[in-house]
C-alpha cells in the first residue's frame, strides 16, 4: 500500500518554488541570488540552504534516523501545518485529536477548514490514551492525521510504545499517525522513531525548543519516511531556517552541547519529582497527575484566585482549566531549583489565603 495515495491530489502533483539556493550548488563567485555580497560578521547577507545539510545531519545523528527521513521546520508548529495542508481536503477531510491535548493540531485543521474528531482521554483512569476508541473513530473515512501527544500536554501522560505501534498498523493505508514527542527527552520511554524508519505508519515531532534550550531559535523536526518528506519539503517556504538559528542548533548538537543537554534533562527530571511530592504533600493540592516531562499539572479548589496570588507574588504559571476534563488545573513548568522554590513558596502561601478566606466565608 501506498501511503501518499491519501495525500490531496493537488499537493502530490506541486512543484514548489524553486529558489536559487536550491537551483546552484557549489561556485565560487556567488552572482545568482540578488544577494549583498558584503557580508558583516553575521554571515546574514547570503540567503540560507532551505534544509542546511550540517544541521540535517547533526539532526539525523542526534534522533537516530537517515537524514533523508527529516523535516526540519520553523519548531513543530511548521511541520504540523505542513502535516495538515498535505492530507486534508478543505470541508472534506479531519483529523483525530485525544483532548486535553496540545492545542496546535486543532488551530493548524481549522485554518484548513478540516474537520477535527475529539477522542477525548479519560481522567477517571489517568487521562490515559483510549486507543480502541480512537482507532474506531479514525476509520472515518475522512480522517488522513490521526495526533498523539507523548508524555502529552498538558497531562503529561504518556502512551505505550506497543500502543502505539499497534494503532498505526490498524490505521494503514488509511490515517498517519503522528506522534508529537516534544517532551520525549523526559521521559524514561524512548522514541518510536525506530519504527517509523523500519516502515511503520507513523510520522513523529520533535524538537529543540524543550530539552535542548532553544524555544528562540525555532528548529522543530518531523521524522517520516523520505518519500513522505520529499513532497513536503516542497511545501515549505522558500528559506524557512534563518543562519543565526542554524548556527546556534550546530553549536548545541556538538557533543559537549548534547552532554549539557543530558545534565539539564536529568536535573529537571529530579527536580520534576521532588516538586510532584511536594505539591502532593500540600493541603490544598487535590491530585498532581504524574508527569513524564518537564512540567506538572495540579488541581486546587480554586484556580483562578491560586494564580492570581501566584502571579501577585511573581510567579507566571499556566491557567489549564479550560482543556476538557482539566477544570481547577493549573500548570507549572519545572525551572532551576530555585525557581521551583520560589514556586513552591508563593502556592503554600496562596492556598493559606484562599483556604482562610474560604473559612471566614
Ligand atoms: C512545546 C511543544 C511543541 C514544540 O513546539 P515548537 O514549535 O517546536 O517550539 C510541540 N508539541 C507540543 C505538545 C508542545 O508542547
């Protein structure tokens, strides 16, 4: 079976732009691109290699695939609406989403004008994936992406690799399961993509924004099989990887940047467990739902006044209680230890106001 049969028809036929960095290799005197050819130190004054081959590989090493198996886009919110225009027909086709769940499938199908199916997690077992229940409702015939956050967020569960496994082999030929692993650095289960290079039907995200500590620089990648990446690297902007984002990737995927890199994960880890018990230790914490990246969510009696009190108090966290199943949540980012004090400090003295006004009332 085919897996770009189920790609729109007019995407399969594109061309794409082809733009002079793509059309000339090698040369020495640089006269084809209208560039400046003065260049300041910053090395800005010549367009970029639309997928510059050092960082591909660097990548390729890094995730354990060929690099004929990258994308590598403007972080994962590229690639996820690259995902989206390839397979979805406008007012024709969906795709499946487990909420509460990351909300940049959902925006990427509605800019589309897909249809997005909600196979919502179940928080009487843990917010744990229903995979009977999302694989019955992507054999719709309509649906093309089938989207799985794993640890998810902002749960923080995660899926099993078997599970996983075994859903995309039911869905072949029918949807693409996408396995968003943003967060997969934190956790002690490791990438499937392993088995999208041995022919699985399934395409995973990463990225460097997490654990690698570059959200600024916007390098998110997507790992699918080479004819799946050959058509969508013609859907991506002309240059969409700028030199200083690239020259900074370089510099953190050298291997005394991916053994700091290592240091950070593990501290966070750490640190991630010694504020779950915390947090479970406080009165006025009703569940901690157990985390395998580097954030937790936690659920008090009332969210709102929690952060307003924390954020009184300087400390920004995330507002969840409007993602399905998620009312009276917030989420906190694990940060260095002391900021995790400073965290830990500010909710103990939140709850104590809102549990004693609560009482006075
Ligand atoms: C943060 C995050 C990403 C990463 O987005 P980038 O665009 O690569 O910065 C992807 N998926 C999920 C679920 C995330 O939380």
């Amino acid at each position: 079976m085919n897996r770009l049969d189920r790609l729109r028809a007019s995407v399969a036929r594109l061309r794409g732009y082809s733009s002079a960095r793509m059309e000339a290799s090698g040369g020495r005197v640089l006269l084809n691109a209208n560039e400046s050819p003065w260049d300041d130190g910053h090395h800005c004054n010549r367009y970029p290699d639309p997928q510059p081959p050092a960082l591909l590989s660097a990548l390729a090493a890094l995730y354990g695939v060929p690099a004929d198996c990258l994308l590598v886009g403007r972080g994962s919110d590229e690639p996820i609406d690259l995902l989206t225009r390839a397979y979805c027909e406008a007012r024709a086709d969906a795709i499946v989403i487990s909420q509460p769940t990351f909300a940049m499938y959902r925006v990427a199908a509605e800019l589309q004008d897909a249809k997005v199916l909600d196979v919502p997690l179940d928080p009487a077992r843990g917010f744990a994936l229903d995979i009977d229940a999302v694989t019955a409702s992507a054999l719709d015939p309509r649906v093309k992406l089938v989207y799985v956050c794993t640890p998810n967020n902002p749960s923080g569960g995660v899926v099993a690799r078997d599970d996983l496994l075994r859903l995309a082999a039911r869905l072949d030929g029918h949807a693409l399961v996408v396995v968003d692993e943003a967060y997969v650095e934190f956790s002690a289960q490791g990438s499937v993509a392993d088995a999208v290079v041995e022919g699985a039907n399934l395409a995973v995200l990463r990225t460097l924004s997490k654990a690698h500590g570059l959200a600024g620089a916007r390098i998110g990648t997507l790992i699918a099989q080479p004819a799946l990446i050959a058509v969508l690297r013609r859907l991506l902007a002309p240059y969409p990887l700028p030199t200083p984002s690239v020259e900074v990737a370089l510099q953190a995927l050298t291997p005394a940047g991916v053994e700091r890199a290592r240091q950070r994960i593990a501290a966070v880890v750490a640190e991630r467990e010694r504020v779950a018990a915390r947090l479970a230790a406080e009165a006025g914490v009703r569940r901690v739902l157990p985390s395998a990246a580097n954030f937790l969510a936690f659920q008090v009696d009332d969210a709102d006044s929690c952060y307003r009190a924390l954020l009184a108090a300087g400390v920004v966290v995330r507002q969840v209680g409007h993602y399905l199943g998620l009312g009276g949540f917030l989420r906190v980012s694990i940060g260095r230890a002391e900021e995790n004090d400073a965290f830990l400090a500010a909710l103990a003295s939140a709850l104590a106001i809102t549990v004693s006004a609560r009482s006075a009332a």
